[in-house]
DNA sequence: AATCCACAGGAATGGTTGGCAG
DNA sequence: CTGCCAACCATTCCTGTGGATT
C-alpha cells in the first residue's frame, strides 16, 4: 500500500460527516430556530405579492450571521412555491451587493435574470437601466421582489443613487409594467443616515431589525444542523457548546458558529480521527482567521499592503494602538525603501477606512483637544496571519526579509 | 469662553485600463 | 478602427470638529 492508497483509504473511511454540505454557509435550512417572529413579518409583508399587489419596500437590519439573508430567502421560496400553485406570476431577485460592488454591476445581474442580454462591460449604466425597464414592461402584471443584500457596501462605496433609481422603477412605473418592490439587507445600523431622504422614506416603507443569537439559541442552531451533517455520536458533548461560546463572543454570528463546526469536522476528518473535539474546534478558529486575512490581504493594493505592514510594525511590541499622523510618517519610510513614491495622506485616510471595513484594522476616531482630532487605529487581525499574508506579495516580502 | 490642533472626510477631477458598439 | 464608458486608484482643495489648553 503506498502513501495515496492510505490518503485514499483514510478518506472513505472516514465517518466524520453525513452531510456535509447542510453546514455550507449558502444552505438553507428547512426550519429556521428563533426566527419566527421575522419570518411571520416579512412573510405578512411579501404575501401581498400573490394578490398581484406590488409589496412594500422592506428594510432589513441585524448584524452578520444573524439570519437575514437565510430568512429572506427561505420566506421567497416559499412564495415563489405559493405562487406558482396559485398561477400567479410573482419571482424574487437576489443579489449580493458585496460581490456586485457597484450600480452597473447589480443592474447587469438584475437585468441578466431577467433574461436581459448585458455585457459585462462597456455599456453605460444608463443603458443597462434603460434596457432593464423596456424589459419590466414586457413583464407588465409580474411582481418582482428585489433582493439587494448587504447594501451596505453599495452605498457606503458608491452612495445612494442607483436604490433610488431602483424604488423609483417601484412607484413610477406603475401599471405600466411589472411591480417592483425591494428588500435591501444591511448589517450597518447606521447606514440609513447616510441615505437620501427619498430614499430613505420609500425603502424604508417597512422595516425588520434582526436581533444577534445568545449563546444558548446558537447551541440550538448548532444542534438541528449538526445532526444532518454529522453521523451520530461524533461529536465529543463540549464541541457544540464551545462553538456556540466563540460565536456568541462575536456578537452571536451563527454563520461563524456553523463554519467552526463544518472546519472542526473538517479537520477531524483530514487527520482520520473518528470524533471532533474542541481541540479541533479551537484550530478551526485559528485556521478560519488565517483564511480570512490571506483572502482579504491577496487583492489589496500595494500602498494598503504598505499600510497594513505599517500598522503591523507600528503596533508590533506593546503598543496596542497608533495614529493617522504616525501610521503615514511609517507609511512614507516603508514606501522610500523599496524606492516608490508615497500616496497623499488624503488617500491613507481612505485606505484605513478600507481596512477598518474589511475587518482587518480597526479605527475609530478620537479627539484629543489641544492634540487633534485623530483615528485610533488598532490591528484587529491576528498579527502573525497579517504578516504571514503580506508576505505573500513580492514587494511586501522584501521590506519583511530586511528586518 | 475662545482657541486651535491634527486630522476627518466631502467634492471635484484626472489618469489608466479593459471592453463594448457600430 | 474610433468613440464612449465604468471602475479604480489617486490627487487637489476644501470645510468641519471634539475637547485640552490658554
């Protein structure tokens, strides 16, 4: 037997997982714990959609992992089913605005569902918007529900104009065309300050706030998925509350609760040991983070990497935080030594504000009187990760290996 | 109570790159 | 091929501001 025939064996053997997949971050359950009560009020709310009424726009809040995106999409399945057995012509639209970052790309994966030809490129949004509504004409009577998830990020980058276009088509369109109603899904609680008023009013027609899991509701989710996902007894009895435990410390994100428990078991499984324990939970915890900044830190910029390394050297020993003045003045050396030209502070300050999203820094701002008004920037990754992963850029490596 | 630091962060604009339409 | 456009990084110029010190 040589060394694949015993990698081969140890696979198949293994007995670890029943369904692994349930655990997958895109699967939706069948019954969703502790979210009754959300479901029972976008449900009240989208149900106007099988009377061929167009349903109010519906603005959703909670933090990440805490259901939005799962109970939105299982209550729009569920009346996309409910319409098809009563013939009535109702269909949703999902659209991950993080992945669709800006107006021209949600527009093109709305019209593409559709059935829109669009390119990828080279079109104006305009043309794209144009082309969409000749479509919805085409679709008069049709009630199409618009998912925008995580818009956040949407506006945050690219402001508010493409959700106002879009509640527009809703109202003005009218009888003319298809009803559109939208739900825009946000973590940020504060985003609808940062809305127009306009839109701000229509989006905002009915609103959804998702409160995080306790420990003890995430156990409860953790429970029902792990007895698809996993063969029975094993699980060691602490592996579940554990999970629940560090998810909870994370402000109850159950998506991150179910990653631990699929990469615990992953991990259980690539080692041959026939039982999870939380010793294998807590290296799904380290190996979650380190995939997470390498993923993150890999399409950086070369000046964010530079700033990164900067924030990285600055808050290395002791130091837990340091400041936008500093972080440029360490910045600027960093950027001499490998001999380019530095960015202008003005751009550092967006850079950090991208890190600070991207959930690898975090910077708050602080005023301290006489000595400015400055950002209280604090690595929130873990270091060794960081640098790990910035070491990976060519560039970056050669201010690292100089040290 | 007024001042003033050290930036925050908005607005406008520019230079590239990649890609479509005709 | 030309004209046009989105997206992205970046610059310039700018107004705004919380609170320790004067």
């Amino acid at each position: 037997m040589d060394v694949l025939d015993e990698v081969f064996e140890r696979v198949v053997k293994a007995r670890i997982f029943r369904n692994r997949s349930v655990l997958s971050p895109d699967y939706i359950p069948d019954k969703l714990p502790h979210r009754e009560r959300e479901i029972r009020a976008l449900g009240s709310i989208v149900a106007q959609a099988l009377k061929g009424e167009r349903p109010s726009n519906v603005f959703i809040y909670g933090l990440t992992g805490t259901g939005k995106t799962a109970v939105t999409l299982y209550v729009l399945r569920r009346l996309e089913a409910k319409a098809k057995e009563l013939g009535a012509p109702v269909s949703y639209i999902y659209v991950n605005c993080r992945q669709r970052d800006t107006p021209y790309k949600v527009l093109a994966e709305i019209a593409s569902t559709l059935d829109v030809r669009v390119p990828f490129t080279g079109l104006s949004t305009a043309e794209v918007y144009t082309r969409l509504v000749r479509r919805l004409k085409k679709l008069r009577g049709h009630v199409i529900v618009v998912v925008l998830d995580e818009i956040d990020w949407l506006v945050k980058r690219k402001g508010d104009d493409l959700l106002y276009k879009l509640t527009r088509i809703g109202y003005e369109l009218g009888l003319d065309a298809a009803k559109v109603s939208i739900i825009g899904v946000t973590n940020d609680v504060k985003l609808v300050e940062m809305l127009d008023a306009r839109v701000r009013s229509s989006l905002g027609e009915e609103e959804i706030v998702f409160p995080p899991y306790n420990a003890k509701q995430l156990e409860d989710i953790l429970r029902e998925r792990a007895e698809l996902a996993f063969n029975p007894g094993v699980l060691e009895p602490d592996v579940i509350p554990f999970c629940a435990a560090l998810a909870a410390r994370e402000h109850g994100d159950a998506r991150r609760a179910l990653d631990l428990l699929r990469v615990a078991g992953e991990l259980a499984e690539r080692e041959g040991a026939d039982k999870v324990t939380v010793e294998h939970v807590k290296r799904a915890w380290v190996e979650i983070e380190r995939d997470r900044v390498r993923e993150v830190v890999s399409t950086l910029p070369l000046h964010a990497k530079l700033v990164l390394l900067a924030v990285l050297e600055l808050t290395a020993e002791g130091k837990r935080y340091t400041t936008t003045g500093e972080l440029y003045d360490t910045y600027s050396n960093l950027a001499s030594k490998l001999g380019i030209e530095r960015v202008t502070q003005r751009r550092v300050s967006d850079i950090i504000a991208e890190l600070d999203m991207l959930g690898v820094i975090s910077a708050r701002v602080v005023s301290r009187g006489r000595y400015g008004k400055t950002r209280m920037i604090t690595l929130s990754a873990d270091p060794k990760a960081v640098r790990d992963a910035l070491s990976e850029d060519p560039l970056v490596r050669i201010l690292l290996g100089a040290e």
